[in-house]
C-alpha cells in the first residue's frame, strides 16, 4: 500500500510539472522522505533524477510548439549545472538534518514569491541583447540551490528567464524545463558520489511522474493559471512549515506549532474582516 500511495503522489508530481513548468522537488523530496521512508540525501538525489527526466520528456511538447528558447535555455542552463554539481558534491555531506531544514526554508521562499505572482513581460520592452553576465551568474546560482536541496526549480528559473531573457510566460515556462533537466542532471551526478541509490523504486517514481506530466499539460489550457498558482503555493507553505516543524526538538516543536496557528488565525480574521488588510492586496494581485 505504501508503494501504491508512492507511485500515486508521483503521478501528481508529473501533473504539477506539466501544468506550472516547476514544484516537481518541492512535492518529491517529502514524499520520498514522509511516505518512502528515504533518508534525507537519497530522497533529494532521487528527486534531482525524477524531476530531470520529467522535465526533458516534459520538454518535448513544448519545442514542438517553438515554446523552447534554446540559446537562452543552453546559457542558464550551462551555469546551473555547475552550480547544481557544486552543490550536489556538497549537499552529500552535510547532516540530514541541516538539509531538511534548508529544504523547508526553500519552500516557504518559494511559496511566499508565488503568491506575490509573476508579472508578465511586454513584448515590446524585452531585451534587444541576452544578458550574457546575468544569465550565467543567475543560472549558476538557481543551479548550486537545486543541487544541494533539491529544490528552486522552476519556481525560480521561470521568472529569471522572463525577467532576464525577456521571454513571454509560455516560453519561459517551456524553456524552465530544458534548464531543469540539465541542472538536475548535474545536481544527481554530484550525489551518485556519495549515495546509494534504489534504482528500481526511482524508475517506477519516474515513470508515473512522466506519465502525470504528460496529463498535467494536457489540462495546462484548461485549469486558469493564476488560481492553480495560489493554491499550489498555500500548500507549498504549509509542507514546508510541516517539514520545518518536524526538525525542531520536541520541546520547541509544540510552541512553534500554537504560534504558526496564531500567526494563521491573525492573518484570516484580517483578510476576512479588515478592509484595507494587506493580505487582501497580495492575494488579489493581478
């Protein structure tokens, strides 16, 4: 049953890939940890394989329609992959426990700039020049956070390469994927040093991830965007705090627990009774 339940949260995994070009590692890392029973080193080095695949396979659709920038997406993509390997040599060495932590501090980012949103790029003002320098330092950047906790995937390559590249959303999202299949690559790579990996488990995960990303981009045009964004987001942040929680000593985790509450009992009563809440502005921003 537990492999069943696996193989089912992988299936969704795919699906948030194919619908929003990223969140593969944020789902895939606490299900190989939570439901898998993985420690923390080969959950993250499993995820980089899982979510590579998906995206290249993923990735295919999208050139088919031009919606790959493949000079863009060769440049950021190179520098992730140092980046990414750094990180993946590094990562297989430092506790598990350090590693959670900065996954779940990834998440919470990533779910707090989700729910900021993503401004779209006016054609007109694109860049006329790639900014070589940018993309590279940028790229390498994403790259040495997703290698060493599996994370800051496309949540983080879609509005650089936007902002960057100058590239409209269905591009860069498509783009996103080429970028995270070569930087996982290099990030996986990096930790085959150091961890043993099930390969028979990882393939029957990637299988059902590639098979729910091929769903999820079928129902890209018929779920809007922006609503699956911010749902997504909220349960980002609430894994994320979820797996901050679980890291904490027994006798701070309960504190921690009644504040979150507060904090989430606070922020309701103001978005639902408070006219000028400033919740109210960022949940509502277009």
């Amino acid at each position: 049953m537990t492999l069943t339940l696996v193989l089912v949260l992988a299936l969704l995994v795919g699906v948030s890939l194919g619908l929003l070009g990223g969140g593969g590692s944020i789902l895939t890392v606490p299900l190989l940890v939570y439901v898998a029973g993985m420690d923390a080193k080969e959950a993250i080095a499993t995820s980089l394989f899982v979510v590579g695949v998906t995206s290249a396979v993923g990735m295919i659709n999208h050139a088919r329609g031009g919606r790959v920038r493949w000079r863009t997406g060769v440049l950021f993509g190179a520098a992730g992959m140092a980046g990414a390997y750094t990180g993946g040599l590094v990562g297989g060495h430092i506790p598990d426990v350090v590693l959670l932590i900065a996954f779940a501090v990834m998440m919470i980012v990533t779910a707090a700039a989700m729910l900021r949103g993503r401004r779209g790029v006016d054609p007109d003002r694109a860049h006329k020049q790639l900014p070589v320098g940018r993309v590279l330092l940028d790229g390498a950047a994403v790259g040495l956070a997703t290698g060493l906790v599996g994370a800051g995937g496309g949540f983080l390559v879609v509005p650089a390469l936007a902002l960057l590249g100058g590239l409209p959303m269905p591009v860069a999202i498509g783009t996103s994927l080429l970028v995270i299949a070569m930087k996982s690559a290099a990030g996986f790579a990096g930790y085959l040093s150091s961890v043993q990996i099930d390969w028979s488990l990882t393939l029957a995960v990637t299988g059902f991830a590639v098979v729910g990303s091929l769903v999820g981009a079928r129902l890209a045009g018929r779920v809007p965007a922006h609503v699956l964004s911010r749902l997504f987001a909220w349960f980002v942040l609430a894994m994320g705090t979820f797996v901050l929680v679980q890291q904490a000593p027994a006798d701070v985790a309960v504190p921690i627990l009644a504040a979150i509450a507060s904090l989430g009992a606070g922020a309701g009563v103001c978005y639902g009774f408070v006219a000028r809440c400033p919740l109210r502005r960022a949940v509502h921003r277009t």
